[in-house]
C-alpha cells in the first residue's frame, strides 16, 4: 500500500479534533504521531506546527503513552530548534505541567477515596515514598506479594492510583532531560527541568530516582567534551553556562542532603569542585558558604571529624571575610546577607567543639597497617583536602593553632572554651571528668550540639588516661572506673572503658595493662618499651602530632632511657662553656672566620647560584623538551595505532557489514523462496484435492517442481475425475430408464390433479380481484364527490397562480432581453476597439518595418560611398608612391653617371698595365653601366640573388690587405679618387633633411653599424648615449618585391634600416679603395644591392661566400 499523502497541520489538527470528540483518543494520537514524526513535517511552518504539538503531548499525557511522546518531542526539537526556542520550551513547559497536574489529580483522587483529608498530605507523600523503584517492571511475584501482604487501603490505593502516574511524570522528566543535553540554545530549559526532577524526588522521597538522576546529569556533563564539535554544543568556559550548571549541582547537593544520601552527596560535592575549578572567576562568596556547610554535614555523617572540623574552620573564614566586605561597602549580591554577631558566635562554636572532638587516638591507624592502605589514606586526604581548598592536609593542632590566631575562643561560647581550658590547657586526672560533666550536660541539652558528645567522650578518656599514665603506675580498675564517671544520659559502662583502652595500645597510643584477677590497671613503665616509637603522629591523620600537646608533670622511665644520650650532651655542653672559656673564644673566633669568609665568597657564591639556576633551568628546558619529543612521538605512535586500529576495525566491520547483508539477503531469498513455496502449496492444496504434501521439504522445493506437483495431481484428479464421470453415468442411465417407466404408469392422474388445482386456484384469484376493484370504485366515487365542492375554489386559485407566475415570466423574460441586449453592445464596442487598436498595432509595425529598411538602405549606401572613397585614396596613393619612385630611379640615374665615368677610368687604367700583370685567372666583370638594370625595367626589383663575380687580373682582397702591412700598396691604388669624381651634392639642412628623409641618397662608402644601415644621405651618426633601435625580422623577399610592387611606399622612421630595394634604386656604392666621403658608411653586399660586378678586384667591400 502506497504511503498516504501528506496533509496539512491545520487538517491534521482538525480531523484530530473530530476524532477526540466522538471519543477516539487513540485514533487520534495515531494521526497526530504520524504526521509529527514523518520528515515531510519539516517543511511546516512553526505557527502551525505548534498547536498540533500542544493537542500531541495533551493526548500522550492522557493515555500515558511516554515513547509516543519522546518520539515526538525530539522530531519537533530538531525541527524548531534553529528558528523558535521559545515554541520548544511552551511545548515542553506543557508536557511537564500535564504530567504533574496527573499526578495531583491521582493524589487527591486518591485522598478522597479513602476519605482523607488534604492535611495529611505528610503521610501521603510517605506512603508514595514506599513504592519500590519506578523503572521496575511488575512481576507476577510482586503482584501477588502486594495481594496477600497486610497493607492498608491507603497503601492499596497509592499504588493502583498514584504510582502509574508517578512513573509516567519520572518518565517525562527523563524524556525532556535526554532530548535538551548539550545543547546551548535549550539550557535554560534543561538546567529548569533538573531543578523540578530535584523537587519531585524530594518532595516524593524518591531516593532511588534520585541516584539515577544524579548520573543522568553527571554522564551528560562527562559527555559535553564528546559533543563540543556540534552547531549548538554547550561551551563550560562561558561564565553564565558554569554558574547554571554551578546553581545545578548546588541544588543536587541540597536534595541529597535532605534525603540522607550521603555518598550522592559526597560525589555532588566532588561535581562542585570540578565545575569550581573550570570556572575562571571568583564563586560567589554566599555559594561557597553553603558549599561548605553541607560538608560539614557529610564529614559529620562519615564520622571523618578532622576534616569536619576543618569545613567548619573554612566556613567560619567566609562567614568572617564576607561581613567584612558588606561592612565595607561590597555588593550583598554575593555575599551571605544578615550576617549578624550570633551567626559568628554559633560558627565559631562549632569550630572550636568541632576541634576538640577530633579523636586523639586514631580510629583507622594500627601498628601492623599496610603500606598500600597507608597510601589509599593518604590519597583520599588529598582528595578531601582539594575538596576544602586547602594547601595541605590538616591536623588537629594546625586547627587549633589556626583557631587562636583568628581569635575564635573569644566568640565561642563560654562552656565551649571552658572545654577546651580542661581538655587542653589544664592537668587534673583526678577530676577531668567532674568538671567536663557540666559542659557535657550543657552540649547534651542542645540538640545541634547533642551529636558532639560520643566523639568528646572519646578525647576525654584519652586526655584521662594520659595524664594518669604521668602520675601513677599502678591504678585500681574501680578506681578508674569511678573516674571515668559522666552525667547520666551520657553514661559508659566497663565494657566500654575496656574496649577503648584495648582500642587505644592496639593503635600504639597508649601502654595499659589490665589484671582482671587483681584488678589492677598497669601503665607500662618498662624502659626499653617502644609502643612510643610506634606512634606516627600526623602520619596517622587525627591524631596527635608529638607528645608535647599533652599536658606532663615528669618523664616517664621509658622516656628517660631513650633521651638519656640527648640530655648527657646537653650538660656536657652547657659545662664546657662555663670550665673553659678558651672555649667561648674559640667559638667567637671561628664565628668570625665563618663570617669573613662568607663576606668573601658571597658574590662568588651569589654568581655560583645564578650559573646553577640557568644551568637547572636548562636541564629543565633540555627535560621540557625531550619529554615533549618523547610525548610528541608517543602521541605519533598512539595515532599511526589508533589509525592502524581503526582502519582495521573499520575493514573488520565493513567485512561483517558485507556478511551481514549476504547473510540477509539470502536469509531474504530463502524466506521469499518459502514463503512462494508455501504460497503454491497452499493454492496446490486449494485448487486440486488428493495432494499430499506433508512430507516435502520446503527448503528444497522450488516452482518447477511445485509445477510437476501439480501437473501430476492435476492429471491424476483429471483420471480419477473421468472415472467417477464413467461409473455416475452408467447408474443414471439405468435409474432414469427405470423412473420413465415408473412414471408412465401415474402421468394421467398427475395431469388432472395439476388442472383441478390450477381452476381451482383461478377461480379464487378471480374473484378476490372483483372484489378489491368494487371497493376501490366505491371509495374513488366517494372522494370524487367530497374534492368535486373543492374544486371551483382550485380553479380560481389555480388560474390566479398561473397568471401572476405569467406576469412576473414576462417581467424577467423583458429584463433578460434588456440585459442580453446591453450585453451585446458592450460586445459589440469591444469588438470594434479590440479591432481599431490591431489596425493601429499592424500599420505602427509596417511604419517601423519601413523605418527599418530605409535605415538598412542609407547604412548601405553609405557604406558603398565609404568604400569608393577607400579605393579613390588607394589609387592617388598608389599613384603619388610611383611619382616617388620614378623620381628615386631618375636620381639613382644621375647619380649612377660620375661613378660609371670613374669604372671607365678604372679599366682604361687597367687595360694600360695589362702587358706586366699576370695573365688574369678569370673573366673580366661588367661595368656598372651594363650591369645596372634600367631605370623603368621592374625586372631590377625582382631578380634573384647576385651570381659569383671571379676575381680578374686584380690582386684580391686578402693580397692587397698583406700587401698594406708590409707597405708594398701600389701608388695607383693607394691614391685617393676623389679628385677624379665629382663632389657628392651638399648636404641639405638638418630639419631639411628630416622631412625628404625617404628621397636621400645613399652615401658611397665607408662602414655603417648595424643600426645606421640604410638610413638617408642626412642621417647622423648618434650620439654615444642613445640607444639604437632593435633590428626589424626581414621578410622574405618574394613578400618584399610583391610588396614594393603594389602598395606604396609608406613613410619610414630616420633610424629604420633600408630595405634592399631602395638600397638597389639608390645605386652601387663605390668600390675605391680610397677614403669614402664624408659621413659614408661601411654596408656589407646584402644591404648594397649584391650585383654581380660590385666586389672586383679593384678594391670592392668583401663579402662573405655565401653572399657573393
């Protein structure tokens, strides 16, 4: 069945509502579970939510369904707990008031049952308190002890009333405690919740609910460390958290207190400490207070009265200090208010009593005492100790030493420090107990005070026995007896007496013999005795430290033989000092010495103890350091392991995960497998009889055999069947043949007995139907006549009726058409304006189409003037770029006419000194006439590169330069030829030269750096600090002839280098050997042109092979 929809919580609420009020609480809460408790509830709304919730825990109240409620609260705690706090704590609020208003109602329903009245509610409460543990089941044996046990009918009645409701109210404060731990948003709610389940187990003596609470509350503050990486986890360093955990565990310790459980109270206290020192400021004095006094109660309930008194001593302190600082101005807030005189005279009271029931014989000391249970005491004492805030343990004389320098024996009472005058102070063994009597009847009177009096018989028999053991040696017992004598509600008997002083040698304290045969009492006086050595003093806790708080008269043997050494030094001593004064003298002077030399060796000793503290403190941070290496390594080797763990507990689990879902889904298979099985076989059964299958294995079946099962049954059915069919239609056959004949002999009588019956039946329907149509005649005939007086009356009422509802048809028929017509005129305007603004919608878009196209039109045409114009400024560019170049041919040209004039000469030259040169190893090069292309022939832009030139009848250049360093330069050669070629044209000026820097001849010779090369017939040679250009990537040259054909010349910077085809337009340079004109410069042949003819042997510029 498909999950049904989810609804609304106002339609959940309501059909709840339907179903409470026709009697169906637990439909109801069935629905309302549902709907709070599915994940599509998420999405609600907190407003609607929350009454579904208040209706939700009203019904779980009412039919005690406590799981349905915790299931419930918590799914609308995760839902609201990050948008409305507020609406978590008015449905808890709820819950809880719910559950205790039952249990009041249950109470006084009870009352009145067994007709008592509401003042007892004091022997109410205790027979609820009677009821065993609220979390245990009901056995059958309880139930039938609880039916034969002689209770009472109040009794009887609390348990079959009160208790359910009990347990449901410990249930739901349980619930809500679970739901709202750690988390910081609800802890207010949570620390509220505590404080009433602190109140209900006190009001309802419930000690067993409250051991469980106590640990409820520990194990959820253990658990804040565990949960503090969550979104809303508690935070303990915040002091306002503390102080509510603080008030917490602060009301914990009361209840405990008020119920007498003292070890729950002792493990608050131990709480207390440790939310104490977490918190990082100062407790507020009237909390402490009370701290203090609930220990004293606790160490007085565990007979621990050393550490009573010292709570006593403590509490006395802050009493003090605190009505020091209220008399000082300090807030009352936290303070103790109404701290009067008599409040520090009853502290102070206690302190002193207190201290002087602190037992001198210890009660857990004994001479054979194991060192491991000497040091489990000791432990505890530091625990205790902590507990106290404390620096060390105390001892019965630190109490009273702390005790009269604060003054306290002024504020106690008088008998109180009359007391201690007789305890402490005074030596009287003969009449200590007569003079404590009195005080002892006073302290006995006084309730408060009453509980001192056991452990001050204690001391006094041993201050007795102590100040005897000084004095005699021999006591009769009776005599003792007499003097151990106390007032009468406080008497001891001998037994007890006896018991003590057995009690007081076995601890080591006291030597005591008893001869019940003489009655005789033996201090022991033996001097080689050691029971003193035995006595530990302050080791032992509560007794005292030394002997010398007893009060002594004289030494006894024992004490004498063992400082007989120590008292012979001492007069040896003293008498030196008065026979031999050298003596004294000897003394002063190594006196002297020891102080010289001290005055001496101080700065040496004062430097010596500084080196040895760095020298310590470096041990310390050399130890620091290695301890955490060894820490930081072990805690590494502790993490590699829990890593290695738990990877490996992670694999063992997924392992078992893996197993576990094989196991189930073949326990699955199986189970679907036997259920189909089981299934066929029941069908098999159903459908086809005979089949027996009692014997098979369900585990072993599956549905091709089941199948075969039921073939066979079916075909064995279908034989039997056939077979039955056979054997019944043979009997028939023969019955049915022997019927017929029967039947032939009795057909004549059957037929006239069917007529007779039939006629006869006929007969008598014929006339009952006359019969019943006369009178129904007579009866319509009668009506006829009574309704026919009627009638006209009809008529006219008809007739008038029919007219008005006429009149008042053509009345609405006329307003129908009235309004049908004013209908379609409104339509109709409609329809004409729905039509006008389409014909203004089509012609604004065909006025924007045509916008449109004449806007495209203009854009093109405007775009094909732009290119015309484009094309016209290309063609008067191209044309203006060729003007240029035919004006650089025609100046190459003239400029080309002196140098062909100076090669003419070279060869005439030449052909002069031919007879005495060496005949020529190559052909002779063309003039620069017949090798410079015309001016007009494109062909000269375009050719390939320049062919190899041979050397002719020329030295060559390697020749003439060993030829220059040895002197032997030939004088036609070494001559300059500038007289014999015409000056280069002027140079024009400098700006002049700038602008016409594209029209500039080349220079002729003369070596130009790479970043002059190319420039104009005005470039300049920069200066030394200017930096040259970077050289331009050259094209290649098919891209630069192409280029120089067709587009033209675009204006060049000054230091550009020229590109080869304005070098070859500007001619070839000269080849002389003589000094180049001025500014010339040096070009190697792939800036000059490189024709065939330009490095001759007449002096031309070298070239490298691969550019020859």
């Amino acid at each position: 069945m498909p999950p049904p929809p989810h609804t609304r919580p106002e339609n959940v609420l309501k059909r709840a509502q339907e179903l409470i009020g026709v009697g169906q609480q637990q439909a109801a809460l069935s629905i309302l579970h549902e709907h709070v408790t599915s994940k599509r509830t998420r999405n609600s709304t907190i407003a609607a939510l929350e009454p579904v919730m208040l209706l939700f825990v009203e019904l779980c109240v009412d039919l005690k369904k406590g799981k349905s409620a915790k299931d419930g609260l918590y799914n609308y705690k995760n839902t609201s707990q990050n948008t409305n706090v507020a609406t978590i704590e008015l449905v808890f609020r709820k819950f809880i008031d719910l559950a205790e208003q039952k249990v009041k109602e249950a109470q006084a329903k009870a009352d009145e049952m067994t007709g008592q009245n509401e003042s007892s509610e004091e022997g109410a409460t205790t027979s609820i308190g009677d009821v065993g543990d609220l979390e245990a089941m009901e056995t059958p044996e309880s139930i039938l002890l609880s039916t034969v046990s002689g209770e009472q009918s109040k009794d009887r009645t609390d348990r079959a009333i009160v208790t359910p409701w009990l347990k449901f109210l410990w249930e739901a404060y349980r619930t809500v405690l679970d739901i709202f731990k750690n988390n910081a948003r609800l802890e207010v709610m949570y620390q509220t919740t505590a404080h009433q389940a602190f109140d209900f187990c006190k009001r309802y003596t419930r000690k067993t609910e409250f051991r469980r609470l106590c640990e409820l509350l520990r194990n959820h503050l253990q658990n804040a460390a565990k949960y503090s990486q969550q979104v809303h986890a508690i935070n303990l360093s915040d002091p306002e958290t503390l102080q509510r955990h603080l008030d917490t565990r602060f009301e914990q310790l009361n209840v405990a207190v008020d119920l007498e459980l003292w070890q729950e109270a002792f493990k608050s206290v131990e709480d207390i400490h440790t939310l104490l020192s977490l918190s990082k400021r100062q407790p507020k004095n009237s909390m402490m207070a009370t701290y203090f006094e609930r220990l004293t109660r606790i160490f007085l309930v565990s007979e621990n009265y050393l550490f009573h008194a010292a709570a006593w001593s403590r509490y006395y302190s802050l009493l003090n200090m605190s009505a020091r600082a209220v008399g000082a101005g300090a807030s009352k807030k936290d303070n103790p208010t109404n701290i009067t005189d008599a409040d520090l005279s009853r502290s102070a009271t206690y302190v002193l009593l207190s201290a002087l029931a602190i037992p001198v014989i210890s009660t857990t000391r004994s001479r054979g005492a194991l060192i491991d249970a000497d040091a489990a005491r000791n432990n505890k004492n530091a625990r205790l100790t902590n507990l106290l805030g404390m620096n060390s343990a105390p001892t019965r004389a630190i109490l009273f030493k702390d005790m009269l320098n604060k003054d306290i024996l002024a504020r106690a009472r008088p008998e109180i420090r009359q007391l201690y005058s007789i305890l402490e102070t005074d030596f009287h063994p003969k009449v200590i107990c007569a003079k404590v009597s009195p005080v002892l009847s006073q302290i006995g009177a006084d309730e408060e005070l009453q509980k001192y009096v056991l452990p001050l018989q204690q001391v006094i028999l041993t201050r007795l026995f102590q100040q005897l053991s000084q004095v005699y040696t021999d006591v009769k017992l009776d005599d003792v007896l007499a003097l151990a004598e106390f007032p009468d509600p406080f008497k001891v008997t001998p037994a007890t007496i006896e018991k003590f002083i057995m009690n007081g040698c076995k601890k080591g304290d006291l030597s005591i013999r008893i001869d019940h045969s003489t009655g005789i009492l033996t201090f022991d006086q033996d001097v080689f005795s050691s029971s003193k050595a035995l006595h530990t003093g302050a080791a032992a806790g509560s007794a005292e430290a030394d002997a010398g708080s007893v009060q002594r008269l004289q030494s006894t043997p024992s004490e004498i033989v063992r400082t007989q050494l120590s008292r012979l030094s001492k007069a040896l001593y003293t008498a030196v000092q008065y026979v031999d004064p050298s003596f004294n003298e000897d003394r002063y002077k190594s006196k002297l010495a020891a102080l010289r030399r001290a005055e001496a060796g101080a700065e040496q000793e004062h430097q010596d103890l500084l080196a040895r503290r760095d020298i310590i403190q470096q041990k310390k941070e050399s130890a620091a350091s290695a301890q955490a290496a060894r820490q930081r390594e072990e805690e590494q080797r502790r993490k590699t392991k829990q890593q290695e763990l738990q990877a490996a507990e992670t694999e063992r689990l997924t392992q078992e995960a893996k197993d576990r879902d094989e196991r189930r889904l073949q326990a699955e298979r199986k189970k679907v497998q036997r259920e189909e099985a089981e299934k066929q076989l029941k069908e098999l059964q159903k459908g086809v009889k005979g089949v027996d299958v009692s014997g098979l294995d369900l585990d072993d079946l599956d549905s091709g055999r089941i199948r075969l099962l039921k073939l066979q049954a079916l075909e064995r059915e279908k034989n039997e069947m056939g077979e039955k069919l056979r054997i019944t239609g043979k009997r028939i056959d023969h019955l049915e043949r022997a019927y017929r004949k029967e039947e032939l002999k009795h057909l004549e009588q059957d037929y006239q007995q069917q007529r007779d019956h039939d006629l006869e039946a006929y007969t008598k329907t014929k006339e009952e139907t006359s019969r019943n149509a006369e009178q129904k005649h007579k009866e319509d005939v009668s009506l006829k006549h009574r309704l026919s007086k009627l009638l006209p009356a009809y008529e006219t009422f008809k007739k008038d009726i029919t007219k008005q509802r006429h009149a008042d048809f053509e009345k609405r028929d006329r307003e129908a058409q009235k309004e049908l017509n004013r209908k379609m005129d409104q339509r109709r305007q409609e329809v004409r304006e729905q039509r006008a603004a389409e014909r203004r919608r089509v012609q604004e878009d065909e006025r924007q189409r045509k916008e449109e196209e004449e806007r495209q039109a203009r854009e093109a045409e405007e775009a094909e003037r732009e290119a015309e114009e484009k094309k016209r400024k290309d063609a008067e560019a191209k044309a203006e770029a060729e003007a240029r170049r035919q004006e650089r041919q025609e100046a190459a040209r003239k400029q080309m006419e002196p140098e062909q004039e100076a090669e003419q000469r070279r060869l005439e030259r030449k052909q002069g000194g031919a007879g005495a040169a060496p005949p020529s190893r190559t052909f002779d090069r063309p003039s620069l006439a017949s090798r410079a292309p015309p001016p007009d022939d494109p062909a000269a832009e375009s050719r390939g590169p320049p062919k190899i030139a041979l050397a002719g009848s020329k030295p060559s250049w390697r020749e003439r330069e060993a030829m220059k360093a040895r002197g032997e330069l030939p004088q036609q050669e070494a001559a300059p030829t500038s007289s014999s070629s015409p000056a280069p044209p002027a140079a024009p000026p400098a700006d002049e030269r700038v602008a016409t820097e594209e029209t500039a001849l080349p220079k002729k010779s003369g070596y130009v750096p790479p970043h002059m090369r190319g420039a104009g017939a005005g470039a300049r040679t920069p200066s030394a600090d200017s930096l040259p250009p970077p050289p331009q990537p050259r094209e290649p040259r098919e891209n630069r002839e192409r280029d120089s054909s067709a587009k033209p010349e675009a204006p060049r910077e000054r230091w550009a280098p020229r590109s080869r085809t304005q070098q070859e337009e500007g001619g070839e340079r000269s080849e002389s050997p003589a000094a180049p004109p001025a500014g010339g410069r040096y070009q190697p042949p792939s800036r000059t042109g490189g024709t065939p003819g330009a490095g001759g042997s007449t002096g031309g510029a070298y070239r490298p092979p691969g550019r020859r």
